[in-house]
C-alpha cells in the first residue's frame, strides 16, 4: 500500500465537502540526479520553489505529483486535486510527434513525456482545471497532435532572443495577445512584456488548441481550449515572475480560483 497516497486520500475526502477548504493544486514533479558530494548519483524528486510559492500565494494548496513510470498511480494521483499545473523541464521527446531528433534538440526524457500525458489525459477526463507552463504548454500541443520546433532556428520567422540565459524573473519581450482569449481577460491587457527560457516552441498546433499569445517574431506563447472550463498554456515562465509580476499574481489566482468553480 502506498501510506504516502492513502493518507492524503483520506485527508481529501474528509473535507471535500468543506466549502472553506483550499484547493488542492497538483503539480507534475521532475527528477534530479545528485552529480557530487555524499550523494553522487542519489535521484531526488522535485519541483521548482517557484511553483509551489505561486500556487500557496493565489490561496492554493501545492500538491507535488513525484515522477513515476506507473502510468495508473499518476493517473489515481489526479483523482485527488482540484486543479493540474504542468511545469517546465527536458526537451519532449520528438518521436512522439513523429519526428526523429535533429541536431539542436536538448535533452530529453520519454519516461517523462509519459507521465505527463497521464496526468493530463486523467485532468481532461475530471474537466478540471489545467495550466501549463513551459514544457507542459509543449506536453500539451503533442498530446493534442500537434508538433514541435526542436530548436528555434529550424523556424526561419524567428529572430528574438527566446532564451534570455539571465535573472529568470526579468521581463525581456513582449507578448501580444488575442483580445478575445481568457488569459487578457484575466490581466486585462492584450500587451505583456514577459521573461523567456525555451529554445523550443509549438509548430503545428494540436487539436481543439487556439493561439491566443505570439511574440513579435510570431512565436507561439499562449495556447487556450475554448472548450473546457480553464485550459491556459503559456511557454513563457509566471512563476518566476510571480513575486513582482501584478500580470503573473492575477494568472495564477485565476487559475486557483477556477479550480473553486469546478469543485
């Protein structure tokens, strides 16, 4: 038996029907390898702090989903949150959108990839609220049947700098967006100068997925699916904006407070 799983279970189910409980956000964990030290090659699951911070900002509780190869105990895992926040990582594994790897792809991890698309595919099943970030907005379009650019350059349009290699938080350009979408909705304008630490990015979009944000360059920066409650993607990274962003503040309490609406 898993303790770890039971216990939450039973904690969640306890308060479901308490209409003050906190929503549980689940957020799809990553693993690290120690390189050095007492520790040489111990696997640590994790997530960025960033996240987690967020998430307990815009009045949530952080769930982290630790990486597992079984694909049912992700899927159970989903059984238990209110809300499914994919974070960012690896390159997504070109294989799965049918192309073999060129030579400006980073690393990737398929197992990863996987995971991913279980967390996702047991969200969409609840209809419970998703927002993806970085890799997840990638995760999603290949999900959905959609491709990827392996790396920036293979996108002749693309002439902004999309992986600024500096102080994550800072904001480095700009992102226009639909007028229409929920994301300028929620932050009220259709220009945002955002930060940016991707050297991929949607290609071909994936099924029921609109375009809602591009940079200047064209490059896709916000996806949204229309027709499900809350579904928001975006490459660039909120969550390190977080602390000083009002933009990146109102996204993820949207975010949280969609996850309210659906419970």
């Amino acid at each position: 038996m898993n303790y770890n799983y039971t216990v939450l279970n039973i904690q969640y189910f306890t308060h479901r029907g308490d209409s003050m409980r906190k929503p549980l956000i689940g957020i799809s964990g990553n693993t690290l390898r120690d390189n050095s030290g007492a520790y040489v090659d111990l696997i640590r699951s994790y997530v960025n702090q960033d996240y987690v911070r967020s998430i307990e900002e815009a009045g949530g509780i952080p769930i982290i989903i630790p990486f597992t190869e079984n694909l049912e105990q992700a899927k159970q895992t989903i059984d238990i949150v209110d809300g499914l926040l994919l974070t960012g990582g690896h390159d997504v594994y070109p294989i799965n959108y049918g192309e073999e790897p060129l030579r400006g792809i980073g690393d990737v991890f398929p197992e990863r990839d996987q995971f991913d698309f279980a967390l996702l595919a047991a969200a969409e099943a609840r209809n419970i609220p998703v927002f993806a970030i970085c890799r997840g907005c990638q995760i999603v379009n290949v999900y959905r049947g959609g491709s990827l650019y392996q790396d920036l350059p293979y996108d002749e349009n693309c002439t902004i700098k999309h992986s600024q290699n500096q102080t994550p938080a800072l904001p480095t350009h700009t992102v226009e967006i639909e007028p229409d979408s929920k994301l300028a909705k929620i932050i009220g304008t259709t220009t945002w100068i955002t930060n940016s630490h991707h050297h991929q990015t949607c290609r071909n979009i994936g099924e029921s997925l609109v375009v809602t944000g591009r940079a200047k360059d064209g490059t896709v920066e916000a996806l949204e699916d229309t027709s499900r409650p809350w579904f928001v993607a975006t490459q660039f990274h909120p969550e390190m904006m977080h602390v000083k962003d009002m933009h990146a503040k109102a996204l993820f309490k949207a975010f949280v407070d969609a996850t309210k609406e659906a419970n």
